[in-house]
C-alpha cells in the first residue's frame, strides 16, 4: 500500500515527532541540545514557521508549530534534519543516519487540543522519570510559559494568551494546567494522532479540514464502504 503523503496546511497548529534510528541517543552533550534549538530557531524563521512550543527528549523531540505556508514545515524540518546529522556526525565520528526515517507529525484543531497537547509535551520529561516536574527540565518550552525563563524559539499561540489578562495569570494559568495532567485517553488520542498522520479533532472540524485537501485527514470507518448509487 502506497505511503499517504504528510497532512500539512498552513495557518494550522501541527504536532511533530522525530526519533532516533532504533531509539538511539540524538544528543551526546548539553551543547548538543543547545545546538538543535538554534538550527530550530533559525530555520523556523526562514520558513515562517512559528514554533509554540518543543521538548527536547534523549533520542527524540515533539514540536507543535504552526507553518505560514503550505512547504513551511517539510522545509524547516529537512533543513534541521539534514543540518543536525552532519553537525552531530562530524563530533562523534560516526556517518549514516540518525534519524528513524521521516519525521511524523498531524495536524490538531487548536481548541480544545492545542493546550493539552502542550502540556503532553512538558509532561515528557516527567512520564520518563527524568524529573520530578515539568519546571526541572531545560530542555522544553516549559520554562517559558511558566515564567522561568524567556525563550526565543517560542511564539504562543493566541489561546495561550487567552488563560489570563497579565502575564502573571497566563503563567500560573498554564502551570497548573500541566500540575493537573491530562487524562489517559487523552495522552493516548495525542500519541496516535502523530504517530498515524491522521488529524485530530472534532466531527465538524475534520469535516471542513477536508475540503481543503485531497488527502484523507482521517482513516476511513471499519466495515464495507457504501454503495454507490446506480448511474442514470
């Protein structure tokens, strides 16, 4: 069965994941993280991709960016992609791949799937028993939204913007947000959506979603197809 191409349109938040080939390390040292956040940062800018918010795992990392431009995103991510390899070759001494195959991502309605899926991605580090909470890990964009730091790579999404009226109510807001966890079946949806390309969200906004592309955004109900009706 033929491969079904990415589902990416602009002006939509999209969830991204790329692991390492056999879940191998991607990072060896801290300046190893801090050099794919700047090749994020420089190429998301370069294709007008706005980056709201990323983790940085041992042998892989999520983003959930919204591209401005239909190539926005395949762009951003092969010139990072491509640009990593050979940085991170060059100091180990090694050649080949590193990455297990193409990057996955799927495209998410921004409410109510946005924030949630935020707070999958900060909840990363702790689910792996790296860190007892979200704010003690430094390589997401936890940090940014809680107040901990500023971060250059991020651009809220205006549903951030709309947890408070000062930025002190948006960041206690959303920290408590990630405290309050997410359900299990919603850790599950997020988990599949991205790594099965099909998009997430609700009846009518699938519905509209497809009407802007000949790509199916969702896999086809199980059972046999409906008849079609017989031709004058």
């Amino acid at each position: 069965m033929a491969r079904l191409p990415r589902l990416t349109l602009p002006g939509y938040p999209h969830h991204v994941i790329q692991r390492g080939n056999n879940r191998q390390p991607i990072f060896a040292t801290m300046d190893d993280y801090r050099h794919l956040l700047g090749l994020l940062h420089e190429n998301a800018k370069r294709f007008d991709v706005a980056i709201h918010a990323y983790v940085l795992m041992g042998n892989h990392f999520h983003l959930l960016a919204t591209p401005q431009a239909e190539k926005g995103l395949p762009q951003m991510m092969q010139a990072v992609g491509r640009s990593y390899v050979r940085y991170f070759n060059d100091l180990q001494g090694r050649s080949g791949t590193l990455w297990e195959g193409r990057y996955r991502s799927t495209l998410i309605q921004a409410d109510p799937y946005l924030l949630l899926c935020m707070a999958y991605m900060d909840l990363n580090p702790v689910r792996a028993g790296l860190v007892a909470e979200a704010g003690d890990y430094p390589w997401s964009s936890h940090g940014h939204y809680a107040g901990l730091r500023a971060d250059k790579l991020v651009t809220p999404h205006p549903l951030y913007w709309s947890l408070g009226n000062t930025p002190f109510a948006r960041e206690a807001a959303y920290a408590e947000l990630v405290r309050a966890g997410i359900h299990p079946d919603q850790q599950a949806a997020l988990t599949q959506s991205v790594l099965s390309g099909w998009a997430l969200g609700e009846g009518k906004f699938v519905a509209e979603l497809q009407k802007r592309t000949t790509r199916r955004v969702q896999k086809n109900q199980a059972g046999r197809p409906p008849a079609k009706a017989a031709s004058d």
